[in-house]
C-alpha cells in the first residue's frame, strides 16, 4: 500500500512517511505500520491484529484498483497527450489536450524567457507555445483531424525536460487495442488505463468494425471518420456478465460495476455534464448510497482533491449526507474510498453558460494579442481585457488596473500581466526603422558552424541579438536561441555579417 492517513487526517505517501507516526487505511481505517522499505520500497502494511474479514474486504478480495491507483491513474494520464471527442450538432471535433505547466514553474518560464514550440509531424498547421500551457486548461486544447497516429516533436527538448513535460514522441491511439472516451470533468478524454467504471455515454475508435454488440448497449451512431470508426454509444444501467466479457474480450477494457453512488442534492440550481457538477453557490450537499450490502464499513469516507491540490476526506452522516466547502474556485474532484465510484467533478462557476467562452484575453484594438508578439507598434491602442495588469507609461509611474475592462493607451508604455507575458508598446515611426532580422539565415549559419572560420566577437552584440530573437515570433525561435547560446563569443564569419547590421 502507497498511500496513508497520518494522525492529522492528511493523505502521506509512503515516500515521505516517518517511521514512528500514526498511519490509518485510507479503505477500512485499520491501523497501519510503515516499512521504510531496505529491501524492498517504502510501503503500508496492516496491523497483525486486524480482523481478517476487514482486511480481505479491504485489500485482498475486492478485485479493483484501489482509490489512490484511479487518481494516480487519472494524474499520470494527464502528464501525457490525451485526445477529446466533442459532439457538435450532427458531428464530432477532434483535439490533443496537452499536460499543463506545474505552477511552480511559471515564475521561472515568464522571467527567464523559457519558450518553445511543439510541432505535429501529420498535421502541417499544427503549431503550439508552451506559453499557452501556463494559462487555462481550456488552452491545452489543440483541434486536430482525426488520425491514428500523431508525431510530437519539440524544437528545444532541453527546455521541455526542464519544465518536466512529457509530450514529445509518437502517441498511437491503438497501441493496445480500441481506445474508448468517457466522460472525465465535462469532456469526453480518452481513457489510457484498462480498468475503469463507465456509467451514460460514451465512444469508441476503432481500426476494425466491432462485432457483436450487446443488445442491453444503445448505440447512438457509427461514424467512418478517415478510415478509422467512431461508435457513439451509451451504457446500460446494469451491467450483466455478458456485457462485461465483451468489454474484455473486444476492446481489452476490465469494465467495474460501481458499488458508490453520490447524487447532489442541494443547491437545487446546476448544470450537469455525466458527473461533472457545475454550482454557483460557497457549499453543496451530497447523498451518498451503496448498492453493494455485502461491505460491511457503510459508512466510508469521500476522498476530496481541491482545486489547490490538497487531499481531504469527509465521513457522510447516517442518512448518508456530506457537506462540501467550496473556498476557491475551480474543480472539486470526487470519489468513494470503499468499493468503486465514479470520479465525481464540481466546479464552482460565477455563471452558467452554454458556450464558455475563455476569459483569457487580451485585446488590442479588438484584436487578441495574449500569445502573439510582445512588441506592439502604434501611437495609440485601446486594450480590452478581463485580466488584471499593469501599465508602465513614459514617465515609469506604475498604474495597476484590478479589474481589466477597456482602456486607451498613448506610446511608449508598458503593459504587465502577471505571471503571463509582458507587452511594449511603442510608436508607431519605431517600427519602421527596425531592422529585420534574417533567422532563416542565421538558423541555416548556426547549423552549418563547422563548415565556416570562426572569430571572436563582442558579447555585448550577440546579447542583444539573442534579446531581439525571444521578443520575435520566429517559429525555431527556442532551437535557435540554444545554438547560439552554444557559440558563446567564437562566432562562424557568415553571422558575423548579421551582426554587424545590428550595430
């Protein structure tokens, strides 16, 4: 066992426990003794005086993964490429949703100019900064047609090992068979791991037409989409043996029944999208009900992860009814500790809408210049935005401005957001007399290095090109700076050229 619950209700990893703490089964509340593991590695073992009935209920005759393996299942299918079905009237769109930024290196990508690219080898179009990964999780998503196979290629791989992002390679949708979509957080994600519950709609691709498809399965369509199929499908409420072995025999999934159910029950107003719970309100209520009488804990805890990351859990009252706080916004993931539940979602949302539109902007002149060039040349820009910023004008004083709106703005200035990018707006005569740099050139010299005579050359000059090529939008922008950066002061005579230019 991995994971455990110390004497002050917190979620501990057996990798960051201590030897002489108190630990309690996160399943049956049974007490736990910690091996830091010589031989093998640091695990949770239970006591030898737990009844026996309590620990194979718990760990041996239970035949499903445990709580913690389906968040660390869900948590590792999110470090990677995951591809998300959306229905549109009569039809589907196709997106790559790429792993996010760890907050914890924001700071780091913002202030050191730590940019790059990522490239899809069969879609020509495909282009995307990871600059968007730091915004919302609504930005991760890029639109794709659909294909078996999509090759990711990165033009700085140092960087992206930096900032431990696991994107680059070739993802195959069918390396182990039919790739199946459920209904994760309000969108349809595809499904990596092979044991899941599946409750309501949900889709299927596959490479081959699948055969004999239980009656008790509404299909809703089949769709040949690029010489792949694309089955639209929804769940009996019952799952029989039948049903089951044709999960595992035709599409090599180990389908679980779910054994927990939670129903919100109060606010009366939401929006509901499979188990994601959209509520405005500070607090929700919930009804927990099990449809498995053989356990006999029936009073088992709901395991929370807030939308800060923190592990909590809370123990329903005798009529099976839990209160949740909503303190931030964000998503409130989840799940039943004893037996198998879905992965249940609220969202705390100041309103409802029915096309969310990303409230990550910010316009220039109606234009959204948020992930575009960072140097805007006018005399005169109106700024339309719903993020906080602030604006350094000719005289330096700092004007912050708390709640976006829509703002005229007079050259030079400076505008900041935040943790997200900064902007220099300048006139628009400036624009004029900027050199334009030839980066094809100098990409093409820098690859071409040992072919050419190599002088020493003022470093004060190759800084400034390398300042010139991260405000760029130069598409090798983060290939390129890495071999310059490799140059140092001996630089190849071709580029020599460039850089007098410059003077």
């Amino acid at each position: 066992m991995h994971y455990a619950y110390n004497s002050e209700n917190n979620l501990v990893s057996a990798n960051k426990a201590l030897k002489y703490e108190i630990y309690e089964c996160p399943v049956c509340g049974g007490k736990l003794s910690f091996h830091p593991g010589k031989k093998n590695k640091p695990h949770f073992r239970h006591k030898d005086y737990v009844a026996k009935e309590i620990e194979k209920l718990c760990e041996l005759y239970v035949p499903t993964p445990s709580l913690f393996n389906y968040f660390e299942e869900e948590d590792l299918a999110n470090q990677r490429i995951r591809v998300v079905i959306c229905p549109i009237n009569n039809g589907y769109s196709f997106s790559l949703r790429f792993p996010s930024i760890e907050d914890k290196f924001t700071p780091r990508v913002i202030f050191d100019d730590i940019y790059f690219n990522y490239y899809c080898e069969e879609v020509d179009s495909f282009i995307l900064n990871n600059k968007r990964l730091l915004l919302s999780i609504d930005e991760c998503l890029v639109n794709v047609p659909l294909k078996e196979t999509y090759t990711i290629t990165c033009d700085n791989p140092k960087f992206e090992k930096l900032l431990d992002l696991n994107a680059s390679g070739k993802y195959e949708l069918f390396e182990k068979g039919p790739l199946l979509f459920k209904n994760i957080q309000g969108e349809y994600r595809s499904v990596h791991y092979r044991q899941l519950t599946l409750m309501s709609r949900f889709f299927v691709i596959t490479k081959l037409k699948l055969k004999n498809i239980p009656r008790s399965i509404e299909i809703i369509s089949i769709n040949e989409i690029n010489q792949l199929y694309l089955y639209d499908l929804v769940m009996p409420e019952n799952l029989d043996e039948e049903l089951v072995n044709w999960f595992y025999k035709e599409l090599n999934y180990t389908l679980l029944p779910a054994t927990s159910i939670l129903d919100l029950i109060t606010p009366v107003k939401f929006k509901k999208l499979g188990t994601t719970y959209d509520i405005l309100e500070d607090e929700c209520q919930f009804l927990y009900t099990s449809k498995e009488s053989s356990i006999s804990f029936l009073n088992p805890a709901i395991c929370i992860l807030s939308p800060l990351g923190k592990l909590n859990r809370v123990r329903p009252n005798e009529k099976g009814i839990f209160s949740l706080v909503l303190d931030f916004p964000g998503d409130y993931k989840l799940i039943v500790e004893a037996g198998t539940s879905e992965l249940y979602t609220v969202r705390k949302v100041e309103n409802f809408i029915n096309n969310p539109i990303n409230s990550k902007y910010f316009n220039v002149d109606d234009k959204n210049v948020l992930l575009d060039s960072q140097i805007i040349y006018r005399d005169e820009i109106k700024v339309s935005t719903k993020l906080p910023f602030n604006l350094h004008n000719a005289t330096e004083i700092c004007y912050r401005f708390t709640s976006g709106g829509t703002h005229t703005i007079e050259a030079p200035a400076t505008l900041t957001l935040p943790r997200i990018g900064k902007w220099e707006l300048k006139k628009q005569s400036q624009e004029n007399a900027k050199y334009i740099i030839d980066w094809d050139n100098i990409l093409h010299t820098c690859l071409n290095a040992k072919k050419f005579p190599k002088r020493i050359y003022d470093r004060h000059i190759i800084e400034q090109l390398k300042n010139q090529l991260k405000k760029s939008d130069y598409k090798h922008r983060g290939f390129l700076l890495s071999l310059i950066r490799k140059q140092y002061i001996y630089i190849p005579e071709p580029l020599i050229n460039e850089l007098e230019k410059m003077r």
